[in-house]
C-alpha cells in the first residue's frame, strides 16, 4: 500500500474504522491494503490530509516500527514545493499513523492512461519541478527508490512527488535484503533490478525520472509492459524505446537512462536544462483534458460533511449545520472549474426514497441500458464491430420478445479507438450513466486493463469475449482484492496458450516444435509461450523457444536458425503482422512442418496479407462461426433454433452473415438480459450484486455454454481449432481438453 498515494473515489467508513486519529476528522477511505488503510482526513481548521494508519499486527511485527520512524523522517526531510509535506505523524502510536497535505489531482500514469501523453511544455514543467523535488531528495542525502507514473500527482500550481515508503539513506542496505530488488519493474534502475544494493544512490531516481518522463510523452513505459523477469532484462540489457519523444527532450532521456551510473546527469543538471518556467495556474501547464480531471476532484471535495461539532457536550456523531466554510469551498471549488474551461451544475443531491414522507417515492425506471465497449474506429475495429452487432441484436431480441414489460432495453456505445490513452474516459462515459446495467467488452487487453478502474469503482459488471489478459480475473496479490468485476467468456492467453500446444500435440510427427515469442504485444506473447510450455511438458516434449524484439524483421535469418536447431513444427506466438513475417519466411526456406497460431493471428486480415503463405497453418481461437455452428450435427435443436434467429436477423438488419466474435457477444448479452427479466420480477434492478449473480449463471446460447468459476473466469475449454485450407478457414472443432503424450 502506498503509504502517500490518494487513489480513487472517496469510500464510505466502515463501522470499524475510527471517526477521528489525533484531531483529524476522518471523512472516508482513500485506499487500503494489507499494511493499512488510507484516510481523507480533516483537521479543525478546514484543511484535508492524507493519513496513513497501519495495522496494528503491523506494528507489531520485527522491525516494522524502525521502518516506520524511518519513513517519517524521511519525508520530513525533504523540503521542496514540489514534494508533498508531512502535516503530522506518530510512530509510537499502537497503529502508527502519517499525515499528508491531500492533493485533489490525478497521477501521472491516471492522466496519460485517461487523456493520453502529455504536450512537450507539460513535460517539460514536470520533469523540471520532479528533478527539483529530488534534488531535494538527494540534498538530504536519501534516495527515493520508486519514482513512477503513480507516485507523481498532478495539481493546479504543479506536480507533486509522493510516497517516501522506500526512500533509504545513499548507501544504506541494513533493511534491504540481500538479492531483493526495491521499486517498480519497468520504472527503476539497472541496478536496482540486478539488486545491486551498494550501487543503488541518486543515479538510480534519475534514472527512474527518464522513464517517468518518456512515459509522459509517449504514453508508454521506455522498456515496454508484461511479465516482471522480462522488464527486468530489458532494463539490464535493452536499449530504451524512445520513438516519439520530441527532439529537443531525446539527448536528455537518453543521460538519464543510460547504463552507468556514472554517465546519468545529477538532478539538479535536468532541472536546469528542461525548463527555467515554473507553472502559475494548471491551464499554463496542463492540457485542458487534465485540468478539468482535477476540477471535477476538487468539486467532489464540496460534497463532503462539514466539520462535526466537538465542543464539550455535543454529540460528535450528530449532523452538522452548514458553516460559513462551506460557502468558502464552494467559492475555491468554483475557481477551480474557471481554471479547466468548464461550467459545472451544483445539483441538489437529496434521496428523494419517500421514506421521510416529504417527497415522493420514485417511479420505477422502464428504460435501462446495456453497454458496448469496443474498438470501433482503430486497429481491432474489425472486431469490435461485430461485438457491437451481436449486442444490438440480443438487445432487439429481447425488446421484441418482452415488448415494453418488464422495461425496454437501451444499447449504448462507447468507443475506445482501440487505445489505451482515453480508454478510461471511454468507459466512465458508461458507467456513470445510471441506466447502465452492465457492459459488454472491451475489444483489446491494453484498453480493458486501462479501462478497468470506471468499471470498478462503480460496481458495473464487465463482460468480455476477446480480452484474455490474466489480470482481469487473476488481480488479487496476496493483499489486493480479487475480481467482483470481470466475467471473461474465453480463456485467458496462459490457457489458450496450453490448448494450443495440446492442439499440435495431435499431429505424432511432432517431437520437437520450434516456440517463437515475438514482443510486439508483450504481455500476450509471454502468457501463452508461458502456457505452451507447459502444455508442451505435459505432453513430453521439449520444445526450441525463442524470443525476439517486436520491431524485428528479419524473420528469414531468426526462423532459419530455428530449422537448423532441428524444429518439426513453428508455433508462433506474436501478432497477426509478425505472423504474416513468418509464414512468408517459412515459405522461402521451404519448411514444410505444420505452423500454428493463436488468438491475435486469427482473422480474414491473416489471410489476406499472407496469402498463399498462410496454406496449411493452424489457429486456435476463442470463437466458432455461427454459419458452422448451425450445421454442427450435435448442436441440440433449441440451441441450433437460436443459432438460426441469429443468423436470419443478422442478415436482415446488416444484410451479411455474422463476423466471428458476433455470436459469442449476441450469446453474453443474451445471459445478462435472461436474468434481468427474471430478476426484474421480484424487485427492482439494481447493479449491486448483478457480477455475482451473472456469474453464478449456467447459459448455454447460439454459440455454447458459459458458465464461471468463482473469480470470474469461463469454466471448460473455449478454444476451437482452425486449419487454412484454400484461402479460408476450415473448422475442426474443440481444441483438446488434454494433451497427447509422446511415448
């Protein structure tokens, strides 16, 4: 838990939670974690804090008092405007305690997953105020340690550094274990990730300041996403992928993420080289996207319960009166949103329950929504677009089979461009619509971890028929949450990985298969190489792997090595681009072993750019076409009925047959609507509880059956297998719930 961050929407008390810790008022949560929680605190004279409160097993726990005190005096150390101040702590205290000034802003990685990269300008004030907060840092002779997207706050008046949890003394390793690596993957130094605990000093954040900051303005990590132990080598042995950092900033990122430590500029050299420019307000620094982020969080802060009353005799727990501060607020709050360009309504937020008798009780809703979000208009568009027919369709089935009664459903849309940047936008344009019941998407892993967060924080059930990211389902750490909120209809990539392998273990010349993990999309190409492995060693066979940069080319040299170790077989775990790169070259080498594929491969796309290269390769993928499943034989007759309505009204309203991924978005659409109008009838609808109660759902639709373990994921195989035959694709069936063992 970052004993400093102020993540997410403000959360209610719980009836064990303190109302008050040493004179600060406690108005809800922040955050909390396995250590503690996160307060949003008040003091007496209006002002908000940050306060950190850890578990009293905690504190009681070797050591951890030490660590504590160390923390505190570490932020206390620094004084910089440009570091968030400590407003109060106490070590001693039997659940020891830290205070922060509270900053109402997005961070860093916030504002960039939500609006995209940051203009040059913008990047040029944040890199110049975070090196000036660190050399700060250093001056006091520490070193932060875990400088990143997340640990950078965004305000009006400029950026803040937070989260002293790790900061250390230069040279200090007595509570560092030997050979554990401190920070986070992706945003710390060679030597931090080699755990060269005698190397780690003030190099070491600026290094992680030039990863911050190529993040800022490209929207990506220098060294790229995914698995822990591959971020690591790329950071000890890859060269920085800066393509898209403006001129005028490349020589400078480039210092700083150099190897040697020697070789890094001292902070105080970055700030003076960025910019001599200080921010006056946030429409001088921030790009207009941002600045209203912040408003918005600052007028939340206006909803907030006043001051209670703590004179002696009075009730600390009855209501407030409204006070002349909160007409203060208000006014502060209103120069915020001048500051963003934007007009803002204050509305009057009264329960209008009827349970006071004053006002009327409210009128049943007979119009809700189900919502889409998909890659309309990007690089999966193909995709996303028939996951948006196949849901319209279940939407008119049911409003043309219920006809108004129970309610009418609504399809609402939202696209996401198929990128991570405004991903998270996109899916608060239907979350926070009350009438969305649950959605459907996204199309892509990348947008969907973005966009994960609206779905969260408003108890909106997401449903997914192509993201196959483990972290949507598999998000509990040890001390993190597991998912309430994802249902994934398909596998993750670690298990199509393994019914990929068992696939090609149904061919018996197999005995050695060449495994190629390209890293165009990191986080795929290394779950289901990962899967494949295993799949592989369940089945007795071990395979050649192979692992190559994403924006490599030369297939030809790199596949010819891989015949020359001696492979029957090429499993290729990349992107459909790279694919095409592959069969190419396996066709000019004259390879004549059998080639698979999974799930980012398949598609007409595959086909038309490879060609006749693509003859004779193998695609697992997490879809059937609905043309195919209406003629399978074992299809029962009320399933194959409605495999039918969907192919007739497809073809009635778009004049086509259904793309893949139609039927599996028509069938999860389906499942929800199923069990609202039956829930519809025993009460009113509501979003809380409807993930479990979907999730608890045995449905079998157009395509199949659905139905989930407890964390959310599809029981059973979900994987079918496909051979190109002539230009198309030729169905064979189920993937293998089981590999085939080679004597």
């Amino acid at each position: 838990m970052s004993p400093m961050a102020q993540p997410g929407p403000l959360q209610e008390l719980l009836p064990s939670d303190p109302s008050s810790i040493a004179g600060y008022r406690l108005l809800g949560r922040l955050g909390a974690g396995g250590m503690g929680v996160v307060y949003l605190g008040r003091t007496e004279s209006g002002e908000l804090a940050a306060v950190k409160v850890t578990l009293a097993d905690q504190a009681d726990q070797p050591d951890f008092r030490a660590r504590f005190r160390r923390e505190v005096e570490a932020a206390r150390r620094v004084v910089s405007p440009w570091a968030v101040p400590v407003t109060g702590a106490d070590p001693d205290a039997p659940e020891p305690w830290m205070a922060t000034a509270f900053v109402p802003g997005p961070s860093v990685g916030e504002a960039v997953r939500a609006h995209g990269p940051l203009p040059e300008r913008s990047v040029r004030i944040l890199g110049g105020a975070v090196a000036r907060a660190l050399a700060a840092v250093h001056a006091a002779g520490l070193v932060h340690r875990d400088v990143k997207p997340g640990n950078v706050l965004l305000a009006v008046d400029g950026p803040r550094l937070i989260d002293f949890g790790i900061a250390r003394t230069s040279g200090e390793t007595a509570l560092t274990a030997t050979d554990m690596v401190v920070g986070t993957p992706g945003f710390l130094a060679p030597e931090q990730a080699e755990a060269r605990t005698d190397a780690i000093g003030p190099p070491a954040d600026v290094f992680a300041l030039g990863c911050l900051l190529a993040y800022a303005t490209t929207g990506r990590p220098p060294f790229g996403a995914g698995a822990v132990d591959a971020l690591m080598y790329r950071t000890v042995h890859d060269e920085p992928d800066l393509a898209g950092v403006p001129e005028d900033l490349l020589p400078l990122l480039a210092a700083c993420l150099a190897k040697d430590p020697a070789d890094r500029p001292i902070a105080e050299e970055i700030a003076d080289r960025l910019t001599e420019d200080t921010p006056g307000t946030a429409a001088d620094w921030l790009p207009a996207p941002v600045v209203t982020t912040i408003a918005e969080r600052s007028a939340a802060m206006l909803t907030l319960p006043d001051i209670d009353p703590t004179a002696p005799g009075t009730d600390p727990d009855a209501p407030a009166k409204p006070s002349r501060r909160g007409f203060l607020l208000l006014g502060a709050g209103a120069a915020v949103l001048a500051a963003g360009g934007g007009a803002f309504a204050l509305l009057d937020r009264r329960d209008d329950t009827g349970a006071d008798g004053k006002h009327p009780a409210p009128k049943p809703r007979n119009t809700w929504a189900i919502g889409v979000l998909a890659d309309l208009s990007g690089p999966a568009r193909e995709i996303g677009r028939a996951q948006e027919r196949g849901a319209r369709l279940a939407v008119e089935r049911f409003n043309a089979l219920h006809k108004g009664k129970p309610f009418t459903l609504e399809l609402k849309v939202s696209d996401d461009r198929g990128q991570s940047a405004g991903a998270l936008a996109a899916a608060r344009r239907l979350t926070t619509d009350p009438s969305v019941l649950a959605v459907l998407g996204p199309t892509s892993d990348d947008t969907g971890i973005a966009a994960l967060p609206a779905f969260e924080e408003a108890g909106v059930p997401l449903l997914t028929t192509s993201a196959g990211y483990n972290l949507f389902t598999l998000r509990g750490d040890g001390g993190g949450a597991p998912n309430t909120t994802v249902l994934r209809a398909i596998p993750q990539h670690f298990m199509a990985g393994v019914y990929l392998a068992w696939s090609a273990t149904l061919l018996p010349q197999i005995r050695r298969p060449g495994v190629l993990q390209e890293r165009t999309d990191d986080q795929y190409g290394w779950q289901y190489t990962s899967g494949a492995r295993f799949g592989f060693k369940q089945a007795g066979i071990t395979p050649h792997f192979r692992v190559i940069p994403g924006r490599t080319t030369d297939y030809r040299r790199i596949i010819g090595e891989m015949i020359d170790a001696g492979i029957d077989a090429y499993i290729h775990n990349g992107v459909r681009s790279t694919a095409v790169l592959a069969a190419r070259a396996l066709k000019q080498l004259g390879f004549t072993g059998p080639r698979f594929a999974g799930q980012h491969v398949f598609g007409p796309e595959f086909l038309k750019e490879a060609g006749s290269d693509a003859e004779g390769w193998f695609v697992c993928a997490p879809v059937i076409d609905p043309v195919q499943r209406a003629a399978d034989p074992k299809q029962k007759p009320a399933d194959r009925k409605l495999t039918q309505e969907l192919l007739d009204a497809h073809r009635k309203r778009y004049g086509t047959t259904p793309a893949f991924y139609t039927g599996e978005s028509f069938d999860v659409v389906n499942m929800v609507t199923s069990w609202l109008a039956t829930s519809a009838a025993k009460g009113p609808l509501t979003r809380k509880g409807l993930w479990e109660a979907l999730r608890k759902q045995k449905y079998t639709g157009a395509m199949g059956g659905y139905q989930f373990r407890d964390n959310g994921e599809l029981i059973g195989v979900g994987t079918f297998l496909y051979g190109v035959q002539k230009g198309a694709y030729k169905y064979f069936g189920p993937a293998p719930a089981e590999p085939k063992k080679k004597a």
